[in-house]
C-alpha cells in the first residue's frame, strides 16, 4: 500500500487576558498588540510563559498533498 502525503495546516489560539489603562478601547488594543508582536520578535523568550492558564486550543486541516515528483 502506496502511504498518501498530507500537509496539516495547524492553527494555535492562545487566550488570556491583560488589564490595560488607556483613553479609549482601540488604543489599549493597539497597546497590547505592540506589546505581543515585540515580545514575539524575541526568539530567545519562551511565549508559552505568558499564557499559563489554559493550554491553547488547537485546530488542523489536512490536505492531500501533490508531490510533483511523482
């Protein structure tokens, strides 16, 4: 039996929550965001650290992958 190539298209969602003081909502989301995306630039920083308190929830798609060798 020929074994089948499939590429897994994995999505993680990590949900926590931040308390933030800003003038309006749109900005302490701005603020937040930066904050993430900065943090993330940082190979070196382990991110799971900032999301301690559920594990993330996970979704995949599978799709038959075409190798164009064959």
């Amino acid at each position: 039996m020929k074994r089948k190539k499939y590429k897994v298209r994995i999505k993680l969602i990590f949900e926590t929550y931040m308390n933030h003081s800003q003038g309006s909502m749109k900005k302490a989301e701005e603020d937040v965001k930066r904050v993430l995306l900065n943090y993330l630039k940082d190979k070196k920083l382990n991110i799971l650290s900032l999301f301690e308190e559920k594990p993330p929830h996970i979704v995949c798609k599978a799709e038959k992958y075409e190798d164009k060798d064959d």
